[in-house]
C-alpha cells in the first residue's frame, strides 16, 4: 500500500468501459495481442465481469490476464472465468499474517489465502503469485512461498525490490539479487536449470529437478528494458511507456472524442515508436542509487506511485 494523504480520482476521470475498449482497439491495430487489467486494485472497479466480457470478444486479443491483491477474489473469480479472464497473477509477498499486515497495512491476509484457492478451482488457465523479495523481511520465505505456490497449483514469480513508485525507504542493500535467490533455493532443492526462451517476459524461468518451475524477474540486477514490449494505460487515460517514466502520454481527450478514431491511431503509432525508455538500464550501476521519489513527490503527483500505474 502506499503512503497516507492520497486525493482519489473524481469519478468522472476515470475511463469508461466503452473508452478502455476502444484503447483496447487501437493498441491492436499495431500488434498488442495481450491484455492484462492491472491496478491499483482492478476487483474494486464495479461490474468488473462486462469488461472482462468485452475484451474477451474482442477478436484480435489472444491471452487476458489480471493481476490483482486476491482480497475480493474469493466471490469474483467464477464469475470472472466465465466472462472470459484466462490468467490470474496475484500478489503475495508473505505466507505470515503479521508481516502480511506490515507490508500491506491493511489485515486481509486470509482473504488473499482464500483468494488464491478459490481461483484454483475455477478453472484458469495459469495462476502466478508475485513475491517481491527483501532482505530482512520476507527473504527467509523462498522455499515456503515456493511450496505454496506448488501446492496450490501456480507458479511463484520472485522479484528483485524495485525503486519504484511508493519504495520510498528502498536501498540497494535490501534488494536479493536473482543469484542471490537461486543460490538459496539451491541450497534447499539441488541443482536447477534455467529455461530458455525469455523473450519479452520479464521474469526468466527455471526448473528444479522435479520439473516444478518458477520465475525471476530481475529488472534491479539485470535489466530487461532491450526486450521489454509493455506499456500501461491508467485508469484516467495516461499512456506510461515505461515504469520509470515521469510523464505519461494523456489519450483521454482522444478516447473521449469518439468521431477521430485516426487521430488515437497516430498519436499510439508515434508514441510506440517514438519510444526511447531504458528506465531500468539507466539507475543500473549509479553508486548513489537509492529511491526514485520522495513521499512528497508521490503525493503531488499520484501517477508516479505504481497504484495508479500498474505493475
């Protein structure tokens, strides 16, 4: 969660379903194939399952995911399956309730544990749980979060703590690197094996010896931003091209002006290949790296923590 002292957006900010769809179709016309509603907290946006629906059957999308925090997903997740959501990736950086609450400041640790169960049962097509790792925090978890992960049927996601958005307090020091991370597991399972075929994705995936895999996104020691083929639109109509990005392109005024579908279509087509973002690449190896905002900063200007942004 972030810090205390937010103003939320004013309902009419916020894009309609009829105006996500329509940025849904233009950012296929130039290739987008994958979809993912992200957050903030997309199970807090009212008739969630229409939207779902409607993406669904939009013939150019081929795969549709969600991340989300799970606490509503216990009674959302059949209804969101049946809509047409193939994939669930949920955020879970601690199996311990006390340091669940530390982190996220809000007690719904069960709920999250519900979550994730009753999305195993409903049928999707993957399920993922992100567990970002901190040195002295949740850095002792890596075999039991794995385990989890195992025993519920989804794939755990470990990733490097990022210098993003609200890690105000982040230093480098609390940061576990990927060989950090494999050195302790192997420590635990014997050898693993990394996979090949990254591509795009962020996280690079490897294998223990009994064919259980899970991922490492190591966007801090080893970034990624060469392949990385992501953008992420807020909910009030910002274009962000990269995590790191301080300015995002506003396509709200366009989505809202309906007749001009050709004038969405450019300034999509010159954003993308305008782009020059190496956010990542560029903090890599700065001996004074340390956070990337001050709460002050954050606070006057929302769109830079990752609640508005996306992960």
């Amino acid at each position: 969660m972030p810090e205390e002292g937010y103003d939320w957006l004013p309902k009419e900010g916020i894009l309609s379903f009829d105006e996500i769809e329509r940025a849904v179709r233009a950012f296929c016309e130039f290739g987008v194939r994958s979809v993912r509603l992200t957050g903030g907290e997309p199970l807090l946006r009212g008739d969630l399952p229409e939207l779902v629906a409607r993406l669904a059957g939009l013939p150019l999308v081929e795969d549709l995911a969600m991340t989300t925090n799970a606490t509503q997903l216990a009674r959302q997740a059949e209804g969101l399956r049946r809509a047409g959501l193939q994939r669930v990736t949920i955020s879970l950086d601690s199996l311990k309730a006390e340091r669940f609450e530390a982190l996220t400041r809000r007690d719904t640790h069960a709920k999250v544990l519900a979550g994730i169960r009753q999305a195993a049962t409903v049928g999707f097509d993957a399920i993922k749980l992100n567990s970002v790792v901190m040195r002295g925090f949740n850095d002792g978890e890596l075999v039991d979060l794995l385990e989890f992960a195992r025993e519920v049927g989804a794939e755990v996601r470990f990733i490097e703590y990022m210098d993003v958005g609200g890690a105000t307090q982040w230093s480098q020091a609390e940061v576990v690197s990927q060989d950090d991370i494999l050195t302790r597991l192997a420590a635990h399972y014997g050898p693993i094996e990394r996979e090949a075929g990254q591509g795009a994705a962020p996280a690079a995936r490897f294998r223990l010896e009994d064919g259980t895999r899970f991922g490492i996104v190591s966007s801090v020691t080893e970034p990624f931003c060469g392949a990385c083929d992501r953008s992420r639109l807020t909910a009030d109509g910002l274009w962000y091209l990269c995590l790191y990005a301080q300015r995002g392109i506003d396509l709200k005024p366009l989505l809202r002006e309906q007749e001009d579908q050709q004038a969405l279509l450019e300034r999509v087509r010159a954003g993308w290949m305008g782009r020059t973002d190496r956010g990542a690449e560029e903090r890599l190896g700065d001996p004074q790296r340390g956070a990337l905002y001050q709460v002050e900063e954050l606070q006057a200007d929302p769109h830079r923590e990752m609640h508005t942004r996306g992960g």
